[in-house]
C-alpha cells in the first residue's frame, strides 16, 4: 500500500555560486511510503482452535478471523478458505471468514476443518489453522413449557466504543442473555443488520462482539453504526430467537 504525505511548504532550492545572483526553483514534495507486505495472517492461538456450534440449525455456525499486522489495504485485506486434507461436505466458507451447515449437525458430533487465511499482497502470504467445531444442543426434547431467552444488563453493552487503532480481534464488549431452560444460547448479527464491511463479528456461544475488520475500512464519515442482535437457543427442530437493536 503507498501512502502519501504531502509538506505543507514548498521546498527551494538555490544555486549560489560565487559572483552570480542566486537562481532559485522551488516545488512541493511528496513522500510515498510504500508498506512492504511482509507479515502474513496470524490466528489468535498457536494450537488447535477449538468452538462450540449450534447442534440441529442449518445456517451460519460461528466465524473465524485472523489479523494481519501490514498498514490498512491489500497487504492485510484476508480472505478465508477450507484447505485440505480435513474437509467436510456438509460445510461452507465465505470470503469474511462465516462458516455455515448446509445439514444440521447431531448434538455432541465433532468436525475437523483446516482453514486458510491469506492476504491480497505481494507476494500473497498465508496462514491457516485446524478448527474444532463441537455441535451442542439440549439434553431433552422440547416442550410445551420452553421459555424463550432474555437479554439482560443491557446498560452495560447497549452502547460500545471502538476506534481505528483498535486492533483485529479486540473484544468490542459483551451482549449478555438468560435462558429459563439453561440451553446453549448463540449469539449472532441479524442478517438485516448494517455491519459494513462485515466489520463486526460475535463469538456466537460467549456474546462477546469482535472486531473482525479494521474500522479503518469503515467510511470516515460514518460515526456510528447500529447493530441487530439475535440471541436464539436450539430446542430439538425448533429455535427461539430474540432481537435486540
């Protein structure tokens, strides 16, 4: 990525050989500095990464980012894939890291998945990790008696804040939610919800809100964005969700 810097003043230059009026010629100057692409995607773990899913839901399971140290542009700019030899048809990847079922997973099933994450510099660097997606689900059937889930302390994460110098992976705050059953809870963006540049992600069994993008890549002049939040507990077929804005 270059950069540019501009001098406020114009820089002159003079011949001032002896016995000649000085002849002068001034110009401004601009500076690129050109970020080298020389720190490839890094995983927040040096081992396995392990999450937890929602068992019985076909859709989006969780997301998975990794952070790249290079100035805002190609060089850190990530895209996601599954990589081989650990692989499984059921599942899909977006470009932002998403990971969805397109067959809903049994309760206490695991699946081993390789993902890679690789920048769009130059040389494009990479790196990838093995991923551990434990599916859960209720210990019982459903019943007529089920409660949905509430959101709860919502002074406490209703309004968050998050700057440019915020690093990829930041904890942004923590949305927090109750089940009557104490059912697994899952926490995730509505797919309505404005989240530029997919800038904002949940870790969907904990509620906490990541930053999965640089703000940088946010338009400046937006300020503020609001988000949908649904919080949905799997029982047997059949899920309750709940919103909040």
């Amino acid at each position: 990525m270059a950069r540019r810097l501009p001098f406020d003043e114009p820089v002159k230059v003079c011949d001032r050989a002896s016995g000649r009026t000085p002849l002068c010629a001034e110009a401004v100057v601009v500076v690129d500095v050109l970020d080298k692409n020389d720190n490839k995607p890094l995983f927040n773990t040096t081992s396995n990464l392990h999450v937890h899913v929602p068992a019985n839901r076909v859709g989006l399971l969780t997301r998975i980012f990794a952070n790249d140290a290079d100035a805002d542009g190609p060089n850190s700019d990530i895209e996601y894939s599954f990589i081989g030899p650990l692989f499984d048809d059921k599942l899909r990847i977006d470009s932002y890291g998403r990971i969805s079922t397109v067959e809903a997973l049994k309760p206490g099933s695991q699946i081993h998945v390789t993902v890679l994450a690789q920048d769009h510099g130059e040389p494009r660097l990479n790196n990838s990790v093995t991923l551990i997606l434990e599916a859960l689900g209720r210990s019982r059937k459903t019943s007529a008696a089920n409660k949905p889930p509430k959101f709860v302390e919502k002074d406490a994460w209703k309004e968050l804040y998050v700057s440019d110098s915020d690093p990829v992976g930041v904890i942004v705050g923590i949305v927090r939610a109750e089940d009557p059953d104490n059912d697994p809870l899952w926490y995730s963006i509505a797919d309505d919800s404005d989240n530029p540049n997919e800038t904002f992600a949940f870790k969907t069994a904990t509620g906490e809100l990541i930053l999965a993008r640089s703000v940088s890549l946010i338009d400046p002049a937006l300020s503020e964005v609001t988000l949908k939040v649904v919080v949905s507990e799997a029982a047997a077929s059949k899920v309750r969700r709940v919103t909040s804005q």
